[in-house]
C-alpha cells in the first residue's frame, strides 16, 4: 500500500472511517468520527485487525489495544497524527 505524502487530521479520519465502515459493512457516511467504535459493534477481531491496517498503511508501529485507547475515530486519528509525526 502507498504511504501519502501529506498527513493531517482529515485525510487520517477519512482513512480511518472508510475502514470502519469495510469492517462494519456500513457506508462510511453512517459512521460518525465522533462515535465510540463499540457502538457500532465493533468487536475487538475487528478492532486488532484495524489496528494491524493502520501500521501496514501508514508504516508505524501502534499499540494492539489503540482502538479501545482511542475509541472513536477522531481520538485514534489524532493519535495516529501523532504517532506519525513522531517518525519525521
């Protein structure tokens, strides 16, 4: 998968809420950033493997718990927004 070149809130919750929604078999426009991840039922199968896309995608390593940590889209991208800023 290829890295983007410019990263920032928007494009990660973006990123973040298309995957939630594969995993949910939702549309991504159902899902909102604001929601925590387990009322929707996202169950934690899901939650790792989320987890597990983030780093091959964005090539970084995250905690396996970080969608629980982080529990709704915007928090795990703000978070990942961080971790990725660190690697600069």
């Amino acid at each position: 998968m290829s890295v983007p070149t410019a990263h920032n809130e928007q494009t990660l919750t973006t990123w973040i809420t298309t995957r939630v929604a594969e995993y949910l078999r939702r549309p991504p426009t159902e899902i909102d950033p604001t929601t925590p991840l387990a009322e929707y039922g996202l169950d934690s199968v899901a939650a790792l493997s989320l987890c597990g896309d983030v780093e091959d995608h964005y090539e970084v390593t995250i905690d396996p718990t970080a969608a629980w940590d982080y529990p709704t889209v915007r928090a795990l991208a703000g978070h990942l927004l961080t971790e990725l800023e660190g690697q600069e």
